[in-house]
C-alpha cells in the first residue's frame, strides 16, 4: 500500500464524523512510520467541521507517531487509543489533554457509521 492509498483510506475513516459539539480547535499530526505507507497528515476540527488533509501540521496541539496497521485499527473503533499509548504502540507529542479528544473524533464516527447501518436495515426490511 502506499502512502496515498493508505491516506485515502484513512481520510474515508475519518470523514463524516459529526464533530459539531466540539467548539474548541484540535489540529493533530499524524506520522506513519513505515517503507511505503509512511507520511505525515493532518485531522483539524475548527468551527464544527472536520478537516483531513496530506500535509505536515507545524501549529499542532499533538502528533501521533505509530504504523499504519495501529491507526487503522484505532480508526475503526477496533483498538482503544490510550490502551495503544500505554502499550507504547502510539507515541503521542504535545498537548496530552488535547490529544485525547481524539477519541471523541474516532467515537463520533462509530455513531454515525450505526446510524446509518440502522437505516440501510430499516430500508432493506422493507
């Protein structure tokens, strides 16, 4: 996989999340530590709307360093993050408080990853 692949996918894991209930600004740097997915990226949430972008994020609140086989599965609700801190499977820079709420981000997409599942199931029982 390479890293634009691998950026696409992720991008597609992250968008849609309803991040309107988070009023401050979070701007996170992901670095991706490997041979052909490796890159930096960025996941900002300002004014309500969540952006994810290919670019190095130099005002960051923190950076999340790790491979990309442990933030896909963070992303897909499969591995908590603060248990792949803490396992040192993701190492966090920056504001830790600020990087926390990542989770929230990660969380709001499961619930609207269920909302719609709900409604395709409705849809197809009828």
């Amino acid at each position: 996989m390479t890293y634009a692949d691998f950026f696409y996918d992720i991008k597609g894991r992250f968008m849609g999340a309803d991040v309107s209930d988070i009023h401050e600004h979070l701007a996170f740097e992901f670095n991706i530590e490997d041979e052909e997915a490796g890159g930096a990226f960025y996941v900002e949430v300002k004014d309500g709307e969540l952006y994810v972008e290919p670019y190095e994020y130099y005002d960051r609140d923190a950076k999340f360093i790790c491979a990309p086989d442990v933030l896909l599965k963070i992303a897909e609700g499969e591995m908590d993050p603060v248990w792949a801190f803490t396992t040192q499977k993701l190492r966090v820079e920056g504001n830790i408080d600020k990087a926390l709420r990542l989770k929230e981000i990660i969380e709001a997409k499961q619930r609207e990853m269920k909302k719609a599942a709900k409604k395709e199931e409705k849809k197809a029982s009828k």
